[in-house]
C-alpha cells in the first residue's frame, strides 16, 4: 500500500518537474527507482519510458494552448528521433545499466553547467538592455533539426530520459528559441521518441509495466501543475532552477553509481 503510494508520489514529482522543464520527467524518475525503490538498473532505466507519453502529451497540450509551442520543429525532431532511440536502446542493453547510469550522471551535470552559463548571460544582457524576451528569431533550418532529432534519439533511447534535458539547452542556445517556447516544443519531441524507446525497452525486458502504471497516477496531474508554475516565472529563474535540478540530480546518481554511498 504505502509502496504504491510512494511510486505515485514519485511520478507526480516527476510530472511538476516535466511540467516545469520540458524534460519528460525520466531525469528524476529513473534516479528515484534506483536510489530510492532500489530497482535493478535497467529496470530503472526502462521503466519511465511509457511514464513519458502521458506526462509530455498533458504539459504540450498545456503549453500549446498559450502559443508556446513549435509543433513542426517538436514533431520532426520526434520523428528523426525515433529510429536512432531504438538503436540508443539496444546500445544501452549492450553496455549495461551502470555504464549507462554512469554517463546519464555525467551528461546531466554537463548540462547543468550550460544552463547555468545561460542564465548567467540572460542576466547581463537583462542588466544591460532591460527585461526583453530573449532568443530573437527561432531557426528552423530542416537539416539542424534533422541533425538535432538524432542526438536526440540516440540520448532517449540510450538513458531512457526522454532527450528533453539535452533538447531543451539545445533549443535555446543553437536554434534561438526563447526558453518557455523551447520547454513546449521539448515536449512535443519528447512524447514521440518515447515510443519507441518503450516499445524497444519493454521486448527487451527492462520495463516493469504495474510500476510504470502507478507512476502515471501521478504524473498526469504533476505534469499540469509543473506547467503553470513555469508560465508564471521568469525565464532566469526557470533557468537556474532547471540547472540545479539537473546538478543535483547528476551528482547524486554519479556519487552513487561509483560506489560512494554503498
């Protein structure tokens, strides 16, 4: 009972934050089936895939309903993506789940230091030209989203995180988006690779569907309050919570992947 209860509560914890950050929620779901249900390693891995679809369809429609989302770029990125998460999928199972949580730490925390970087240059240009909406025009170049839907996928199915941690960063510092705009678009993507990479990760055994189900209880309802948490902060601040999310996530999971914390 209260471990039903307490999976439920993971997912919804994990909805707020793909809500709040266009991540899927796979970021902190397969951190906490790990570190705190103990679940084998490519179980935890596998397991938030199906979680993702509910979770990113719920805050896009959310983030779509206020213009904020790029449904060319998020689809075409999803759909590029798709065939290289089935490879990252197998890859994965081919490496093993503690190389791979291993790199899943080290890339999360790689990311956290770009955010942060972003926020620190949102801030000066802010101080120096007053409050703007940040990004200018958004490209949409056909082969830079192409190339984007690969690393994507490749990520997705390889970590089981969605991509909409790399995706995010990606969509703000290379293509110009604005950030909010960016978190909608992430999402869009999000929800298509994840197909994929569950229906992959499930054949290959490393999906624990009755866990999976009770995290999406969850998810559903944490995925729209995340949303409009984000649409009522400033982008600075989405930024820098984003970046420490990610850095405490990543040291976390890295410290005790290596064996420091048992």
């Amino acid at each position: 009972m209260w471990g039903s209860l307490f999976t439920a509560l993971i997912g919804f914890v994990s909805g707020v934050l793909s809500g709040m950050f266009g991540i899927g929620g796979g970021v902190i779901t397969t951190p906490a089936l790990r570190l705190l249900l103990h679940t084998p390693e490519l179980i935890a891995v596998g397991t938030p895939l199906p979680v993702i679809i509910p979770s990113a369809i719920t805050g896009a429609i959310a983030y779509g309903r206020r213009g904020l989302v790029d449904l060319r770029v998020g689809v075409t990125v999803g759909v590029v993506g798709s065939g290289f998460a089935v490879a990252g999928a197998f890859a994965a199972t081919r490496a093993g789940g503690r190389t791979v949580l291993i790199v899943t730490a080290l890339l999360i925390m790689y990311m956290a230091a770009d955010m942060t970087q972003q926020a620190i240059s949102a801030g000066r240009r802010a101080s120096n030209d007053g409050e703007k909406q940040e990004g200018g025009e958004p490209k949409r170049r056909l082969g830079g989203v192409v190339v984007l839907g690969v690393a994507t996928g490749l990520y997705s199915g390889f970590l089981g995180l969605g991509g909409g941690f790399i995706l995010v960063p990606m969509l703000t510092r290379w293509f110009r988006f604005p950030l909010k705009r960016a978190l909608g678009t992430s999402l869009v993507a999000v929800g298509v690779l994840a197909i994929p990479g569950t229906i992959t990760h499930y054949f290959l055994g490393n999906v624990d569907l009755a866990m999976s189900a009770l995290l999406i209880v969850g998810v559903i309802p944490g995925a729209l309050v995340g949303a409009h948490i984000t649409f009522g902060a400033s982008d600075r601040f989405v930024r820098i919570a984003f970046a420490a999310l990610l850095a405490a996530v990543g040291v976390l999971l890295g410290i005790t992947e290596l064996g420091f914390l048992g």
